[in-house]
C-alpha cells in the first residue's frame, strides 16, 4: 500500500500539473471504487467543477473543488493516478479542461473514491493520529511513554501517527537502532530521540526520490519512483547488512512481514 512518501509525491505531482483545472467529464468505468455518492451521482456532481486545492491527510488525497466539496482518493493496496491518462484498463477517467485526461487504476478495486461535503467528517480521517512532520519531540516523546505495545506496530497504527506503514516503519527502525519487538514505553530517551529524527529524515528522503515502486506503486506521471534502491532491509531477507554484514531475518508481527538485522537492532 502507498504510504505517506507515495501519496505526499502524488499530491505535489498533481497541484503541477493539474491545480485550477475543471472537472469535464467524469466516466465511470467501474462502479466498484466509488464509495459515496452512488456512480452516477459521483458523476454528476464533479462535472463543471473547478480542482482549487490539493491535499494530503495520512494516506488519504483530498482534491477541494470550487463548491466547497472535495474528491477524496484512497489508494489503497494498488491504485494509482495517472495522468495524462486515457488508457483502457482505467477505472474512472477524469477529463479535464486541459483536453488531458487523469485515470485512476485499480487492480485489485480496493481503492475509495468519495464525493464528500465535509471532508474533514470522514471517521477514516477524524480517527487518525498527528501527522509526522508536525509533531515535537515533546509530544512524540510523551506518546511513546503511554504505550507498551511493541514498538513496529505501533508506528503502523494510523491512528497512534498517521502515513506510516509496514515498508517505511521498518527503514525507520533500522536507522534508529532499535529492534521492532521492543517495547515502546521501554525505549530510552537517546532511543525515542533517534526515532524522531529517523521517522522524519527517512520520510523526507523518500519523498525526495519520489517514494518506494516496490508492488504497484507509479508517480503522477506513471514512472517509478526511487527510494526502493535506498531501502536497508525491507524485502532484503537473507541478504548481508549494510553495516555489520548479518543476514537479515524477516519474521511475522502484527500480521505483517517485519525485517531488521538482528545485531545492529536492539
């Protein structure tokens, strides 16, 4: 699933190329997606609207139209927004006034496509957690100490801090030294301070190079994003370590695949 690098590369791909422009013509090639309102609602209440801001909450996009409403577009496990678009396996075609099109994919159909009044309503939204970059160290250092689950779920639980998920929680913890079946409240203070500092230096860097292709992740523009070839661990099982040269492991948490070198993660 896009976490937060991939859908904060998303939002910035879109306010370039596609902020100010007006909402045509709406085909639905899959009702599936479409969450609320019904298809053809959906359709025709985008129709002649104007994309005045584009927005980023957790994992979720939020594209503000010239009424007030918003689109919002959860990606899911293997959506993706392409544009310009105008290719047969799209799911639902925005054409724009700029005569291009914007196509979102979905293999699997697990992505969610709302019309909302009131974004900000949606429970998905009002049940997450601070943002990242906007929490202090203060703050974060204080969350960590009310919490005894382990530390790698933890990160992932959008509503204990919102964008993280399986693929980045790993890189971060790796950085930071920290093995992900600590406890949380059992972290030391030098640890909960390298954490803070690795979750925002690795999602800045991520971002950076566009986010991580590694299942169906693609950028705005349908090419690969390049954080992959940066990853120390993730999907590196029974490779040697960067640093000491140990194999990493990959063992089952949470339902998840969680891997980490076993010597330089305490």
């Amino acid at each position: 699933m896009p976490e937060l690098p991939e859908v904060e590369t998303i939002k910035r791909d879109l306010q370039k190329v596609i902020l100010g422009a007006k909402i045509k013509k709406v085909c639905v090639y899959n009702p599936m997606v479409i969450r609320e309102p019904s298809p053809t609602l959906f359709r025709k209440s985008l129709e002649g609207l104007v994309i005045k801001n584009i927005l980023r909450r957790g994992k979720l996009l939020i594209l503000e139209l010239s009424n007030g409403s918003a689109l919002t577009i959860h990606l899911k496990m293997t959506g993706q927004l392409v544009y310009p678009g105008g290719f047969k396996n799209s799911r639902v075609a925005f054409h724009l006034s700029d005569g291009k099109i914007l196509d979102f994919n979905d293999q699997r159909l697990f992505g969610e496509l709302r019309v909302l009044r009131n974004w900000k309503k949606l429970k998905f939204v009002q049940a997450l957690g601070p943002e990242p970059f906007d929490l202090t160290y203060a703050d974060f250092r204080d969350m960590l100490s009310k919490k005894k689950t382990k530390i790698k779920p933890l990160l992932m639980d959008q509503g204990f801090i919102s964008g993280i998920g399986n693929l980045y929680a790993a890189e971060i913890l790796f950085r930071a030294k920290i093995n992900p079946g600590r406890s949380a409240q059992g972290l030391t203070q030098p640890e909960k301070a390298r954490l803070y500092k690795e979750i925002k230096k690795v999602l800045t860097a991520a971002i950076k190079h566009g986010g991580s292709s590694v299942d169906d992740y693609v950028r705005l523009s349908g090419k690969q994003g390049n954080y992959a070839r940066f990853h120390q661990v993730y999907g590196r099982e029974g490779k040697p370590c960067f640093v000491c040269k140990t194999l990493i492991q990959r063992i089952a948490q949470a339902g998840r695949g969680t891997y980490f070198c076993p010597k330089c993660q305490k």
